[in-house]
C-alpha cells in the first residue's frame, strides 16, 4: 500500500463498478482515507493488538478492546464485514481506513440513519497508540466532515466522548463542534461514566488551511443518495 490508486484498488478494479464505495479516496497532507477492504485487514489487526488506549480507561461506549487476544483479532475482521453489509441509502456507516506513510493506523467511521431525511452524520475513531499525539485525529475527521458536508450534502454532525477524554474532546473543539448535552453510559459492566454529545453545523465547521482531495465522489453520491444533486463546496 504506497498510495492512493493502490489503496482503493485501482480505478480498473472490476469490484468498484459493483460497490462503488471502493473507488472513494479522500486525501490529506499525511493521511489516505478509503474504505476498509480486506486486503487492509491485516495490518489493522496489527494496529489493534499494537494498543488503542491506555488500558486502565475505556474511551469507548462499547468496550470492544477489552476481549482476550483472539477474540480481539476474529472480532475486529467480523465487525468491518458486518458494518459493510449494512449499507444502504436509509442507513450507512463507513469505516475508512486510515493509512499514514503507506500503513494502516487506524479506522475513521461516518455513519448516518435516515440520511435522505434528515442530512446527519456522526462520526467514530481510533487511532494505534504509536501514532498518538500527532495531531493525526484532527485530520482525519477533518477529512471525512469535508465529504460530509461538501460531497454528500450533509447539514450537521456529532459526536461523542467521554467527558474526561480530553484528546477526544480537543479535536471537536477544534473543529467548531459544541456541546450538546451528556448521558451516562455503561462503558464497561458496572462502571459508569458521563459521556459528552457534541453538535457541529455545516457553517460552523471550523476548516483546516487544507482541502481533502476526494476521487470516486460523485459514484458514491449515487450509491448513498440516489437522485440528488452534490451540493456546493463550502
């Protein structure tokens, strides 16, 4: 994997005229953002098992990385088949995988529920802890708000953290989003912790000094959102 045609398998690749969703690349100054196929699973197997977080806290809702090894590894593969499945123009989510210097260092997920209606999307991350604190977070949901809100029409996003995930929290602050009430959550059996909502309008999104480059765009428009129009950058 040393680029972006290679990462979304070329745009001869007979599977993307089928599932178009494998012809969308979103590129950034560090990152290549595509849709997790199965040839990247390996190396983001390897991204889970090298860490996610610090394992005395669960930043997430489910404690997914809390499973023994091997569950841990079989899991992983059978969830990326499973959310792939699922998509359709009422209800989609797309893990991207996220590639840093050729390899695979983590997903970065958009996912909508009744898309056609009400033009919202939420987004979902992780990252492997060798690459934390690079400021790669910001990026690539920077990334994926900018297909969002200027490819696929979209008019808002959340998202979500625990209220003490600083790291989670500073990306959305930084990116324009603002708090949009808490709930509390089993994060695992029988510890409880407050997580944080957090709301982002199309104008209020803060945008980075860059622009994503997007290839396989407008066959994805149709694919997700069929008889619309993309609506204007910006």
């Amino acid at each position: 994997m040393t680029g972006p045609a290679q990462a979304a398998g070329g745009t001869t690749d007979p599977l993307v005229r089928v599932w178009p969703l494998f012809g969308l690349v979103i590129t950034t100054p560090r990152l290549v953002l595509t849709p997790v196929r199965d040839g990247h699973l390996p190396e983001l197997v390897d991204a889970v098992l090298a860490g996610v977080h610090d394992p005395a806290e669960m930043p997430f809702s489910v404690p997914w990385t809390d499973a023994p090894r091997d569950v841990l590894v079989t899991e992983t593969v059978r969830h990326q088949w499973r959310t792939r499945v699922g998509v359709s123009p009422e209800d989609w989510t797309i893990n991207f995988a996220v590639l840093h210097e050729g390899r695979v260092v983590g997903v970065q997920d958009l996912m909508a529920r009744r898309f056609p209606l009400l033009r919202r999307v939420e987004s979902g991350s992780w990252l492997t802890r060798p690459v934390h604190g690079r400021g790669l977070g910001t990026e690539m949901r920077a990334a994926v708000l900018q297909f969002a809100f200027d490819h696929l029409g979209a008019t808002s996003a959340v998202s979500s953290a625990a209220d003490w995930n600083a790291a989670s929290l500073g990306v959305s602050r930084r990116l324009g989003y603002v708090p949009n009430g808490t709930a509390l959550v089993e994060a695992r059996p029988g510890e409880v912790q407050t997580q944080q909502n957090l709301l982002l309008a199309r104008e209020d999104f803060a945008r980075p000094d860059w622009s994503a480059h997007v290839d396989g765009a407008p066959e994805v428009l149709a694919f997700l959102t069929p008889g619309r129009a993309p609506a204007p950058a910006g």
